[in-house]
C-alpha cells in the first residue's frame, strides 16, 4: 500500500520529515500502520504521486519528462526525467517549496503563513489581466 503525505520523504528511513505541519504525524506512524494492517506500507510525497498518476493515466502520458507544479496550501513540484520520477539523493527533488528565495526577512519558506488570527493561508491577490492589443479588426476605421 502507498500512503501520500506533504513534506520531505526521507529516502534512507521512509518517514515524513521532522517539521512537518501534518497534525497527528508522528515518527513510526508507517511502519506502525504497516503492521496493523499486515501489509508493507511505503510512504510518498503527494506532489511525486500525483506526478506518476498524471505520467501513467493524465495529461503527462506518453511523456517522458516534465516538471509537475503544485499550488496548493503550499508550492511544491515533482520532477519526471526519462519516464522516470526523480527524487534526489536527499529525497528532495522538486521541493520549492521550502527554498530560501532571499527574503529580506528570515522566511526560509514559500510556503503561505496565515494572517493573525486567521487560521486559513493569505495568498496575495492576483493582479488585474493587462488587456491585450486591440486586434487589426477593431482598429479598422
């Protein structure tokens, strides 16, 4: 059985990395799930899932190398080279989401905070679509 999760997959020991926001992780909870259910449980990132998903059945099939990205509750991509999902040796491969992008305060995350008080994420607001060129047959007198 596979079971997704949000954050950093360590590939030595197959857990969720220490500082997830998943609330009720806890370390073990994998192998822990695993033997009560009687079955080998591998654990994945969501984002590196919905990847092989789309590579075998979606809008990716047939292709041999793309870059998903993820905008949800936070940023995140999974990288497909050669057919193949790749990962990284620290398992890491396509986590943007937790890349310092040299914000002049200690943010080390792209990943939404909520505002005081607020429980759900701030996003900012989109900009207004600039019009395009009037078309040569608006123009014509």
């Amino acid at each position: 059985m596979t079971a997704g999760a949000p954050g950093l997959v360590d590939p030595r020991t197959g857990e969720l990395g220490s500082g997830n926001e998943v609330p009720g992780w806890r370390p073990g909870l994998i192998s822990s799930l695993g033997r009560r259910l009687g079955v080998p449980v591998l654990l994945e990132n969501e984002v590196d899932l919905a990847a092989v998903a789309e590579l075998r059945t979606g809008a990716a099939q047939g292709s041999e190398d793309f870059v998903l990205l993820w905008l949800g509750d936070a940023t995140g991509a999974a990288v497909v080279l050669g057919g193949r999902l790749r990962r990284g040796a620290s398992g890491g491969a396509g986590e943007i989401g937790f890349l310092d992008w040299g914000a002049p305060t200690s943010a080390t995350s792209c990943r939404p905070r909520p505002s005081r008080g607020s429980t759900a994420p701030s996003w900012p607001r989109a900009s207004p679509r600039v019009p395009s060129p009037a078309s040569p047959s608006s123009t014509r007198g």
